[in-house]
C-alpha cells in the first residue's frame, strides 16, 4: 500500500470536514509515507473538530490552507459542485489533489479542472475507491488475460437506501445545483465507472428516472440501458429507494465466461473452458458464498478506509514515479459524462449517443 522507496511524506490538505473529509485525514495519518497537516470547512467548528482529533492545524479559510508550504497534497472534500472551483484553486497553487467522487457534476467544470491540473503540471486522483477493491484488481487481471473472451453484455446494481434525514441533512443534497443528480450521480457514480471501466467507451444510452420515495429535486432512481462502441450491451441501475440497501452487484459476460462482484468481492467466476460438461443449456453455475461484511448499502460511514488508502497511496507512488495514477481525471470524467447521458435520455425520453457535444 506504500509507494516503494519513496523517501519523501507528503503533507495533506483536507478541504471540506463532513463525512468523508475525517477519511482523508485518516488515510494521511495511516500511510507512511502521508501526514495530515491541516483542514479547513466554511463551518470552522467541523475543521477545529478534525484538526484537533488528528493533531493537525485549523486554518480560517482555504487560501490560508494553499499558503502552506508543508500542505503538498489537498483532499477536496467538498460537496460535488463545488470540486473545480476549490480544485482549480488548489492546482494553481501547485498543490497535487485527491478529488472525492464525481470529479464535479457537468463536463464544462470537469475540463475545467482538467485544464487547471494540466497547466499547473500537478498530480490529480479522484476518488473510485472501488477500482481498488479486491474484486475488481482480479476481475481487471482477467479481462486483461481475455479471460472473458469478447465482452457481450455488463450490467452495474446499486440497490441502496437513503432515508430523508439523510437528504435534508445537508442543503447540498440530492440537488441539481451541488449534488448534480440524485442516486446516479452521487452513489451510482462508483459502479458507473466501474462498468465503464470493465467494458469500454458507451456509443448509447437509453433511460428513465424517477423520485420514488423522497422529496428532493433529483432523482432516487435511474435505469438505463447502454449500447457500448465494442457492440456489447449493458444495464445500469442506481436507487436510494430500496430498503433496507443492498450489496452493489457488478456483471460482467462474455463469450468465454461472467464474472460477478458484490460489495467488491467476486462472488461468481464461471469460465466456460473449466467446465467439462457444458450441454446445450448451459451449466450449473458455482458461487463462491461471502460473509455479511460491512457495506456502505445502508450506511455510507461504514465503510471502510483500505480501498482510499490504496488509492491514495498509489496517487503517491505515481508522484514519487512521475506516472499517472491508476485512477485518472479523465477516466473520472468519463463516468460524470455517462451519467449526464442517462440524465439526457431520461429528459428527452429517447436514446442518447456519446461523446456529449
Ligand atoms: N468516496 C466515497 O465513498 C464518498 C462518500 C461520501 C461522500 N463522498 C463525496 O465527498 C464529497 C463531500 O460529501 P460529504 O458527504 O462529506 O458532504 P458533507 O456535506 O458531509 O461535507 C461537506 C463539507 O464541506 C464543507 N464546505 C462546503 N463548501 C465549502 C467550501 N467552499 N470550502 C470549504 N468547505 C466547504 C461543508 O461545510 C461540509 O462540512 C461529495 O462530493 C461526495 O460525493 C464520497
């Protein structure tokens, strides 16, 4: 989980201390090679929190935090529609970033962050934890070997379950302005990019959208149907409507074989080439069973820090290396424009095809 050799810890930055912000500082105090250095959030009474618990300092306001010379790193941890404009600030300040998830919530903020990591030549990871999960290393092992054959059909679940306190408990919430969808954007965004990851740019979309059982302005449920350029198709499903929540189901088939990950473990590996006795309908498929393990399902802070670290960790290497990290701005932005595709879709009530003009 550390970069290998590295001789240097990098200072962290977190912008942004509600949920996910103390991870981060988690994270940075956790890796050798990472320390939390100082935080900042417009209610001062959440970064002196956080400060306080992580031993770092509180500073009044972010360009206090970008004037450091010990920050190298900041996580920006604010909400979604807000990532370029603390981000741009961060780069230009030649600060290397950690974005949480989605990278921001149109493609026009994207690039522009993009843009702003490009010129100020720093390094950028945003956050998709769940690349980093054991599941996914080996199910991308096995489609790298072929293992899979040719991709024909991968479909991504994300049954979960928000009450409405957990919307009203910020005024960013399932709006359009901050939040840029509803279970889509903000929970679905993860097996969004892991579906686009595992099968490969989307040529089409198809989709509705609906508010089942919230009052919020976006949607707590997205279905869609894709068509992707390798000529396989695909479903996508993100809800915050299901109770009680349900572990995220990734689906991946192809000609030789399907693999099927929960929670980010693979639960089901069937290859057509280790069964003897394939008849004319098939075979009896062999699943691997797995313990009820934490999940962020029902409860968004129980999940755990590994798969951040890692990712975090390997941002680091990637510095320390002079690579780009595994988990990229553009490959984030690619699952931001998949997304705004479903959204498109569900609006016109018709197909969608990609790249969004
Ligand atoms: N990777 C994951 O699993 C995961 C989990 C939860 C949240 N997230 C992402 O993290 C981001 C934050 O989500 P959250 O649930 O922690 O939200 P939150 O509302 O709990 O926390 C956001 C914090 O940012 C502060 N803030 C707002 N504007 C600010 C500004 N201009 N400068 C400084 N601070 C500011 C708020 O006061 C608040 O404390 C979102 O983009 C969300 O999608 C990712």
């Amino acid at each position: 989980m550390t970069s290998p050799g590295s001789a240097r810890t990098y200072g962290f930055g977190v912008v942004g201390c509600g949920v996910i912000g103390p991870r981060h500082a988690e994270v940075a105090d956790a890796l050798p090679n990472a320390r939390f250095v100082a935080c900042t959030d417009i209610i001062p009474d959440r970064a002196k929190a956080l400060a306080e618990a992580h031993g770092g300092d509180f500073e009044p306001d972010l360009e206090a935090l970008l004037s450091r010379d010990d920050v190298d790193v900041v996580s920006v941890c604010v909400p979604s529609g807000l990532h370029a404009e603390v981000g741009v600030q961060a780069a230009e300040a030649g600060k290397h970033l950690v974005v949480e998830k989605p990278i921001e919530i149109s493609l026009v903020a994207a690039d522009r962050l993009l843009g702003a990591v490009k010129k100020a030549g720093v390094k950028m990871t945003v956050i998709s934890q769940h690349r980093f999960d054991p599941g996914l290393v080996e199910l991308r092992q096995l489609l790298e070997a072929g293992r899979l054959g040719r991709l024909v059909l991968g479909d991504a679940r994300v049954k979960w379950y928000r009450t409405q306190a957990y919307y009203d408990s910020g005024d960013w919430r399932g709006t359009w302005a901050l939040d840029g969808g509803g279970a889509l954007m903000n929970q679905g965004v993860h097996y969004t990019d892991l579906l686009r990851w595992c099968m490969g740019p989307v040529d089409e979309v198809m989709a509705l959208t609906a508010i089942q059982a919230h009052k919020m302005e976006t949607e707590d449920l997205a279905l869609a149907v894709v068509r992707f350029s390798s000529g396989a198709l695909g479903t996508l499903e993100a809800s915050t409507a299901v109770f009680p929540g349900f572990r995220e189901r990734l689906e991946i088939s192809g000609t030789e074989g399907t693999v099927v990950v929960e929670d980010g473990r693979i639960v089901v590996r069937e290859f057509v080439s280790e069964h003897g006795d394939v008849g004319l309908y098939g075979a009896r498929v062999g699943s691997e069973g797995q313990d009820a393990a934490a999940s962020g399902a029902s409860n968004p802070a129980a999940i755990s820090n590994d798969a951040h670290a890692s990712q975090i960790s390997d941002l680091l290497a990637a510095i320390d290396e002079g690579r780009e990290p595994l988990m990229t701005g553009e490959e984030a932005r690619n699952a931001v424009e998949l997304i705004l595709a479903v959204y498109e879709s569900a609006r016109c009530r018709g197909p969608v095809s990609l790249p969004l003009s």
